[in-house]
C-alpha cells in the first residue's frame, strides 16, 4: 500500500468516526430506553456507536497494513451507486409505492448491485424478502406502512392501477355446498 492509499484510508476512517461522533452527539438528547423498550435515541446511538467503531477498524487497518502490499483495488461504483440509490428510493418511495413494491425494488436493486448476480435468484430473493418483511412488519408488528401504496391507486391515476382495474379477469364459479 502506497502512501497516499494509506493517507486517504485513514483519512476515509478519521470522516466515518467524526460522522458517527456527530450524529451521536446530536441523539444524545433523545431518551434511549432499554433493549426491551427503545426509546427514539435507541438505534441512532447503537448505530453511531458502530459507525465510530469501524471508522476505528479502517483506521486501524490502514496504519497495520506493510508497505509492499497493494490492498488498493478500483472503486466498484456501480455497485455504491445501486446500494445508495436503494436507500434513498426506499425513503422517498416507502409511502407513496407501499412496502412490498419497494421493497421488491431495493432488494432487486442491491443484489444487482454485484457483478455476480444472475436475474433468477434476484427476482426470487427478492419475492422472497418482500414477503417476509410485509409480513413480519405489517402482519406481526402492527407498524403503520401501506402494503400498496397510494401511488398504485386509480384515484392517483396510476397507469398500472388502471390497466389492472381494466383487466378482464375470469369468474371463478365456486360449487354449492351440498348437506
């Protein structure tokens, strides 16, 4: 590792335990609670422990590393690009598309994201996900998030909502019950 890789590792580092010291510091006025009942602090204090923490780890690393390896490799940004903007579209599009469809969204997004991902196992992964996140947080936890949201409704003018309404689907004749 040259230098300069070893300057910008420990720098990158040196940022991520600032970031997580600021947002810590800023939810340090929130009320924590315990384990069993989360307060609102709660899992933005854990989580900027865990940023200071590995911002610590790269730090670290980068500093142990012996001068004649490369631990250098090219920027994959395809994938930084495909895991960032999963993140955003799930906090802009949550609401409005309702969990499932995002979800199936995020999930197909991220695992893209690799260069070994084959198309198969990313629809069924994310089927699979989307499946069990609906029903764990909209079945079992109670939480507030539509399954399908507003946005996929006829009255906001949705062209799959409308093609879908307009659909002629089959009658399903059910036999009489017989005593």
């Amino acid at each position: 590792m040259t230098s300069m890789q070893r300057r910008r590792d420990v720098i990158g580092g040196l940022i991520v335990m600032t970031v997580g010291t600021g947002f810590l510091t800023v939810g340090s006025d929130l009320d924590m609670g315990s384990s069993f009942r989360m307060g609102p602090g709660y899992f933005p204090n854990v989580l900027s422990v865990v940023m200071i923490a590995l911002g610590l780890a790269i730090s670290g690393l980068a500093l142990r590393c012996p001068k004649g390896e490369s631990g250098s490799t090219p920027l994959p940004w395809r994938g930084l690009l495909l895991i960032i903007g999963a993140a955003v579209f799930f906090g802009f599009a949550v609401r409005g598309l309702g969990l499932a469809p995002v979800l199936l969204g995020v999930v197909l997004a991220s695992a893209w994201a690799s260069r070994y991902a084959a198309v198969r196992t990313s629809v069924s992964l994310a089927a699979g996900v989307a499946a069990f996140c609906t029903f764990l947080f909209i079945q079992m936890l109670g939480l507030p998030l539509p399954l399908t949201g507003p946005w996929l409704s006829l009255e906001h003018g949705s062209p799959l909502a409308s093609v879908l309404a307009s659909a002629e689907l089959p009658a399903v004749s059910r036999p009489a019950l017989s005593k």
